[in-house]
C-alpha cells in the first residue's frame, strides 16, 4: 500500500491560485470578446444602410402638396400628375405569373392584362393596401406574387386600365382617378 500522506489545508486564496484554469471559460471570453464587436458592427452597418435607404427616395417623395406645406408626400397621397406613386421597378410583364397556371378564369384573365399593359399597371396605386406592409408599390407588382389571386382590388385596378387603355386613355392620371373612385375608401 501507497503511504498517504496527509492532506494540506490551503486558505482560499492558495487554492483559487493553485486550481488550473478551465479552458472553456477562456473559450468564453474568447468568443465574448469576438461577438461584441461583430454585433456592435452589424448594427452600425444596419443603421447606415437604412440612412442611406431613406436618402435615396426621390424629391418627388419629400415635397409637401401644393397648398399643405407642412404635410410631405407619401405614397399613397395624390400628386400633382394624378398619381399616388412614384413609378420604379419594372416597366415589362418579366416577372408576372404566367396566367396558364391558375384555373379560375377571372384569376386568369387579370394575370393575362398585366401582361399586356404592365407599364401602365406600374404607375397605378393599388387600394388593396398591399403598400402598407412593405410588399408592393405598384398595381403591376401585385401580380408579381400570388396577391392578386384573392384580391378582386387588384384584379378590378387591372381591369379598370386595361379597359380604358382599349379606349384609347393613355394618361395613367386619368386611369388612376377611375381606379379611385372605384376603389378608394369613401368618406
């Protein structure tokens, strides 16, 4: 048998010095250390990208309505030209569903008349109010996505300009204040 040899008492402070220190709470300071100043960038970055984004809108979004020169545009609110938007995205029918794919033939035909005035479609707020969260600009961008699958809004905005078109109304203007008074909120 071994001797043994009895056991040292250390005071608190020897036995704190004597213990190895564990290498998973280096490890954790480690990564502490490393995860602040990628967190912290990230939300400078973060900020500075919406600042940017919030610069970029065109005049046309801050300038206040003729006779309010104290209430700035925003989308939604009738401009001088008869729009409610300013008109950006695409122009084409490039990203608009393809009609063939649904089975219901109101569904079908609208996604069929953004395919033929899709320049006029994205000129044209859509009361829908797909806007509101964040999804849309435009009337054409509502069938972009399946929105306007169950949204007679937007299919009736589609088909007020497509009619008005085959009459011969260019003025998105003109076809914007169909589209109002059809759509927009009374009262």
């Amino acid at each position: 048998m071994k001797d043994r040899q009895p056991d040292k008492k250390l005071s608190k402070d020897q036995a704190t010095r004597a213990r190895p220190r564990s290498p998973r709470l280096n490890l954790s300071r480690r990564r502490l250390l490393w995860v602040v100043p990628v967190a912290l960038s990230a939300g400078v970055v973060s900020m500075a990208a919406e600042i940017m984004l919030s610069k970029t809108t065109s005049a046309g979004d801050k300038a206040p309505l003729p006779g309010t020169p104290n209430i700035p545009w925003r989308i939604g609110m009738l401009r001088d030209n008869g729009l409610r938007i300013v008109p950006t995205g695409r122009t084409d029918a490039s990203h608009v569903l393809n009609p063939e794919q649904f089975s219901d033939a109101a569904t079908r035909h609208a996604y069929w008349v953004a395919t033929q005035i899709p320049a006029t479609l994205n000129q044209l707020y859509c009361w829908c109010g797909c806007e509101n969260r964040g999804e849309h600009r435009s009337n054409l961008q509502c069938f972009e996505d399946q929105m306007a699958v169950t949204c007679p809004v937007c299919q009736g905005t589609a088909e007020i300009a497509y009619q008005m078109t085959r009459q011969g109304i260019k003025d998105p203007g003109k076809i914007q204040a169909a589209v109002d008074a059809k759509w927009a909120p009374k009262g």
